[in-house]
C-alpha cells in the first residue's frame, strides 16, 4: 500500500461519515440563521476535523509496533472518530446553550406596589 494513503485511510475511510455529521449539524436546528451562528458552525466543524486529523496521525505514529500492522489502522480510525464525535458533542451542547440564552425572552422588571 503506498506510504501517503496508509497513513490518511482512517481519514480517507470516515471521511463519508463525518461529511454526513457535519450537514445533520449544519442544518439542524433550522433557526435561527445568524452570521454568528453559521461562524461558530463554521469553526467547530473545522476545530473538529483537525483534531480528528491530529489524533489520527499522532495514534498511527504511537502505536505498537509489535501489535501487527493492521492495529495502526484500528487505533488511528478510532482515536480520530472519538475525537471527531467529541468535539461535535461540546459544539452541540454549547449552541443549544447559546440559542437558548439568545432566544429567552429578556426579563421582566415590575415595580413594587405599596
């Protein structure tokens, strides 16, 4: 196997699936659209295929190499999945933190009444 794609076949091989997660995450929720929003979409979609590249190339570096060649594939794909669905994990839950904060109603101040 060449050299180049045995070191991005964990890449190469979820690359499908993590196209398919990062579209769901695009589009839902629906609204709002803010130029924010679609920052932040933006950089956590990138934040998270850098680290799932990242940890695919340092795992594949430190694996065993007396495991048999086959685990550098194993532990990089999985390494590289886990931190792909990680990084998609706190970037879902810190937007729907942030929607919701943005989409409350502001709070009501009454007047005492003697």
């Amino acid at each position: 196997m060449n050299a180049h794609v045995e070191l991005n076949l964990a890449l190469i091989l979820f690359l499908p699936w993590f196209a398919i997660l990062g579209v769901l995450f695009w589009v839902y929720p629906r609204s709002p659209r803010t130029i924010v929003r679609r920052a932040f979409d933006v950089a956590s979609l990138v934040v998270a295929t850098v680290a799932a590249a990242a940890g695919m190339y340092w795992s594949f570096h430190n694996a065993d190499p007396h495991a048999g060649a086959i685990w550098k594939q194993v532990l990089a794909s999985s390494v590289s999945y886990g931190l792909f669905l990680l990084v998609m994990t706190v970037a879902i839950l810190l937007r729907w933190k942030l929607l919701h904060t943005a989409l409350a109603p502001p709070p009501v101040y009454r007047e005492a009444t003697p």
